[in-house]
C-alpha cells in the first residue's frame, strides 16, 4: 500500500497510458473520429505525460517518509 499522493500518481499514470492506447491503435482512432495527425498528436501528448508521471512516482518513492516505510 503506498501514501495517497503516490496513488493518485499512479491514477493519472493508467489514465495517461489508457489515452494513448486510445490514439495509437488505428482501430480506436476510427472509433474516435480523428485524424492520423490529430491521433499522433493526441498518443505523443499522453505518452509525455506517463513518461513524466513515472519520474514522479520514482522520486516521489524515494522521498515520501510514509512510502519509505511501506518499501522497508
């Protein structure tokens, strides 16, 4: 179990991932009524910020007294 701040890290993590699932598999895009362009622009987007989320939940980890203990 980790802190709250940690969980709603890694929410916004799932989320960003399930977007950019969304956009990049061409059978979504169709579904949303995107362009190709569009579609890229959109997964690129949600893929930064995953990418940004995991460094965050990382550092986080690694500072928060409360998750320190969880992992210990």
């Amino acid at each position: 179990m980790s802190c709250d701040e940690y969980e709603r890290l890694e929410m916004e993590h799932t989320m960003d991932m399930e977007q950019y699932a969304q956009y990049t598999y061409e059978q979504n895009r169709h579904l949303r009524g995107t362009s190709e362009r569009e579609s890229k622009r959109i997964a690129k987007a949600a893929m930064q910020s995953a990418s940004l989320k995991r460094k965050q939940m990382s550092w986080h980890r690694q500072t928060c007294p409360e998750c320190n203990k969880l992992n210990s």
